[in-house]
C-alpha cells in the first residue's frame, strides 16, 4: 500500500493562464504607450507591487519605482487587467503579494525618406529610321536616391 504524496507547499502561488511568455503577449498588446512620455521620449522601467485575492483577480497595485510622465498610470492599469488562476489551498481565502517589471521603450520610428525616380532612355540614330521593335531599342536607366 502506497501513501500518497504530499505536495511540497501548503499553499499553491498563483499561476497566470498561458505562463510567462502569455502574460508578456497580453501586455504588450494591451499597452498604449502615453503620449507624454513619447513627446519627452521617455524610456524606462516600472516596478509594480500588486495583490491577488482568492480569485485571482488583482485587487491593489502599487508603484514602487516609476518614471512619470503616464507610465506608472499606465503600468498600473496593465497590471489591475490580468487575471490569474488560483486554486483555493483548503479552504482558505489567502492574499497573494507579487510583483512585476514593465518595460517601456520607444516604438521604432523609421524615417521614410521621399524616394525620386527618373527614367531616362537612349536610343541609337539608326533605330530612329526604323520602325521601332519589342525588345530592342535602346538602353534604360532607373536611378533612385
């Protein structure tokens, strides 16, 4: 006869849907980049403390270090969206303490620089007499800066 096995911890950490690599997905779509810290082209990290309940939805944030200028209102709005899966550890109704790093960077501007095409064709003096053919006549030259 076999015991079961106990697992190692009492009380199971929240877990959110899809892993890691799922709650950076959702962040990164979800997060609107403020349009102050763009015009002072402000980069950086905020570090959020935030609390799961019972029922994994996240019911207080904290800013811990900031950058201002909307980052941390929108940090902490990011944060207050995700929703975690929680299994209830016998009965209790336990408060979860986590904390994240949101990362912003500037969105890659790339210059469109205006393109300038000119054609230019050079025929030869005997194909002028002649009537002209497909295929033949002449050189093409497409120069673009």
């Amino acid at each position: 006869m076999h015991k079961e096995a106990k697992d190692k911890h009492f009380i199971k950490q929240p877990i959110y849907i899809g892993g890691p690599s799922a709650m950076k997905k959702f962040i990164g779509e979800n997060m609107r980049y403020p349009a102050e810290a763009l015009e002072n082209k402000i980069e950086g990290t905020v570090f959020v403390k935030y609390t799961i309940n019972y029922k994994g939805e996240v019911v207080d944030a904290k800013v811990v270090t900031g950058l201002g200028h909307g980052c941390d209102e929108e940090a902490l709005r990011l944060v207050k969206l995700l929703i975690f899966k929680v299994e209830k550890p016998r009965g209790l109704r336990v408060l979860f303490h986590k904390h994240i790093q949101i990362h912003f960077r500037l969105p890659n501007v790339q210059t469109v620089q205006p393109t300038v095409q000119y054609n230019y064709t050079q025929t030869s003096k005997d194909q002028d007499k002649k009537a002209p053919k497909e295929g033949n006549g002449g050189y093409s030259y497409t120069i673009s800066f």
